[in-house]
C-alpha cells in the first residue's frame, strides 16, 4: 500500500487570513492544502468593510497599543501586497486613499472626541481637529448639526471582495490546494510525543501534515482533539452591515466617517457600506429590526443623503474576538501548531502581517527583521501562561 501523502502545511480556515497565509507559504516552496468548512472567503471576510484604518481604531490599554503596533505595519504593507496580489492573479486589488473623519454629534462625543484627540497625538500619530464647518467643506453632505471631527488622513480602505477573489485564484496558480465543503473535526497528535500531525475531517478522512495552522476565525473552539491548555479563547461577535447604492453614482461621501455607533465606507462606485452592529450572541445568523433600525437611524442624523440610497445587501458576520481583542498569530502550545485568528475588526487590515509572519515561522528567511517584537504583540502564550516558553 502506498505511504499516505503528507503537506508541509494544512491550514484551517478560507477566509482572508487563510488564504493569504497559504499565498505567501506557497511563494516560499512550501506545500500547502487548505481547507475550508463551506465555501472559500464567504464568512466575515466577505462581509467586512475593508477599512484599513489603524489610527480610527485605536483603542486606550495596553491591548489596544499592541494592536495599534501591529495595525500601522500591516497597513504599511498594504500597497505592496496589493501590487504582487493583483500581478500574481490578473484580479485587480485597488486600495482608496481617502482617509477618515471621527465625528461628534453632541457635545458629550465632542468631548470624547477631544480626549481621542489628545491620545492620538500622545502616541504620535497624525490627526488633525476640525470645526464643523471644516470637516463639512470636506464633505458637503454631512448634517449640520455636526459638533467636531477629527481626520485620519493617513487611514484607508479597500473591497474586500477584489482582495478575496484575487488571493484565490493567486492560490489556486501557485499549486495551493483549495478544498471547499472540508470541514476539520480535530487536531491529530502524535499519542507519544504529542506533536500535531495533521487534521481529520467530519467524514473520517486525516489529512496528514508536517504543521497545521487554524486560521478558522470564530469556529475555532469548534475543531476538537487539542488539549484544553493549547486552545485559544476565540468567540464569535455578531455583527449587522449593510452595502447601499446610489443610483445617481458617485458623489455622496469621499472618505470613510466613523462615529458613536457606526461608520459608513465609500467604494468609490457610488457603492457605500454602512456597519456594523457588536453583538456577543454566539452564532445567532440572522438580521434583526433592532440592529438595522439603529444602523440607520445614527447614520441618517449625520449623513441624511444616506436615506435617498437603495439597500443591495443586509448581511450578518460572525469576528473571531479573544478576551483583549487582539489576534493570537504564532506558535501554539503544541509542536507543529500554529494560530493565526481572533482578529476580531481587523482581518482585512492584518491579512498581510499575518502572512508573513506565518511565512517566517514556516521559513525563518522570511521573516521580518521586527518580527520577534511583533509576535510578541500577539503572542498565544499570553492566554496560557503556565506554557510560555514551553518547546513549541
């Protein structure tokens, strides 16, 4: 009987953090299969809004500086990624350079606002303080009850979509082995020497492999047979998000406005996305009256334009968030696992970093000269402390 063929890499997981690890361990001579539990990039991926906005979205705590460092590098790598990405798979990746106003409603968010603002350039990065009227000759169509606003010209986005569509068929050229409707059951470990090798699927089938990375976002706690220290805490967090168009095209907004409860995000089309609802209700698939309602209702009293727009797509996604909300990206507790997931809003964002920072583990060459600092910042040990530094 023949040997069973064994990968250097399976990864679990089809979203963008899969595919875009599978990409670069591919580029680096590595034999990947990578399995996906439905079909590729139809989870929160697909759903995301695409901003690219590590100064918008960052957070006070010691968390939230750990992310702040690893969303400025990955958005530094954004262009370059999407250059290779669009000539490695024909599928054109265009990123929007608009930036971001942080806007006030009332004065307790001007005051917010302010102390945002004072935080922001505490750490050094570039936000500039508007008055209404500046942030409204900026954009024309916001309300003029408007009371401050910051802008993030630094911050972008772009359509996820493109990005996922293009890391697929860039996969699929580079000798990755795509297998949809493959859902992962367990973890196989060695019996004797508790090295990871391989995973099995629903239907009995193992797939062998050299190491295996999950990257199956919020359904990692879902994939059995790792030992109760080596699982990471992932949860789902639902959210609510809408696509809306303007039939009379582009022209409403030009740069991507957040606010307290939501954010709309131009395509550039006449295309906007308009998100997103935070909910920890598990997998609950559905929409809700609530959820859109308010959606809407926050948007309209800040862009009332948007009620003139038709709605193409409710959708529903499910994060995968950590207890800090920041990503677990490195090496597990277990030889021959890797993580790469709980990247709660910002997947899209991180896509790039995390791929290479797996590519490095897979092959130290790879690696940035920075990386030990960054994997660090989102080290799975910090989850299980009595591992950290154990052989991995």
């Amino acid at each position: 009987m023949a040997a069973q063929r064994r990968v250097d890499l399976a990864i679990v997981g089809g979203g963008i953090i899969g595919l875009a690890s599978a990409w670069r361990a591919r580029q680096r001579g590595i034999e990947v299969t990578l399995l996906e539990r439905g079909r590729l990039a139809q989870g929160a991926s697909r759903v995301a809004a695409g901003m690219l906005a590590p100064v918008a979205e960052v957070e006070f705590g010691e968390s939230g500086r750990r992310l702040l460092q690893l969303g400025l590098r990955s958005a530094e790598m954004w262009p370059t990624f999407a250059a290779a990405l669009q000539e490695a798979s024909g599928v054109e990746v265009p990123l929007l350079r608009t930036g971001t106003l942080l806007l006030a409603r009332d004065a307790d968010e001007a005051g917010e606002l302010e102390r945002q603002l004072e935080f922001r350039r505490s750490l050094g990065l570039g936000v500039r303080r508007l008055l209404p009227a500046e942030a409204r000759e900026l954009e024309p169509a916001l309300a003029p009850r408007l009371r401050l606003a910051l802008e993030a010209p630094d911050d972008h986005s772009l359509e996820p979509r493109a990005a996922l569509a293009a890391l697929a068929r860039a996969c699929e050229l580079a000798g990755v082995e795509l297998r949809e409707h493959a859902r992962v059951a367990s973890v196989e470990l060695d019996a004797d020497t508790r090295r990871v090798t391989g995973v099995r699927l629903d239907d009995g089938e193992l797939v062998a492999a050299e190491h295996v990375l999950l990257a199956s976002g919020a359904w990692a706690q879902e994939i059995g047979g790792l030992p109760s220290p080596a699982r990471m805490p992932v949860r789902p967090v639902k959210g609510q998000i809408m696509r809306l168009r303007d039939p009379a095209g582009a022209g409403l907004l030009t740069r991507v406005v957040r606010y307290e409860g939501g954010y709309v995000v131009p395509r550039g089309d006449g295309r906007y996305v308009l998100g997103a609802t935070v909910e920890e209700r598990r997998f609950e698939a559905l929409p809700t009256v609530g959820g859109v309602y308010e959606l809407l209702r926050d948007a309209h009293e800040l862009l009332p334009g948007l009620g003139e727009l038709e709605l193409e797509e409710l959708s529903v996604g499910f994060r995968p968030g950590t207890p800090d909300n920041a990503p677990v990206i490195g090496a597990g507790a277990l030889e021959g696992l890797l993580w790469a997931g709980g990247h709660h809003r910002n997947g899209i964002l991180l896509a790039p970093l995390t791929a290479q920072l797996i590519a490095g583990l897979l092959d130290p060459s790879a690696a940035p000269e920075d990386a030990p600092a960054l994997l660090h910042a989102c080290d799975p040990a910090r989850f299980a402390p009595a591992l950290a530094g154990a052989p991995r």
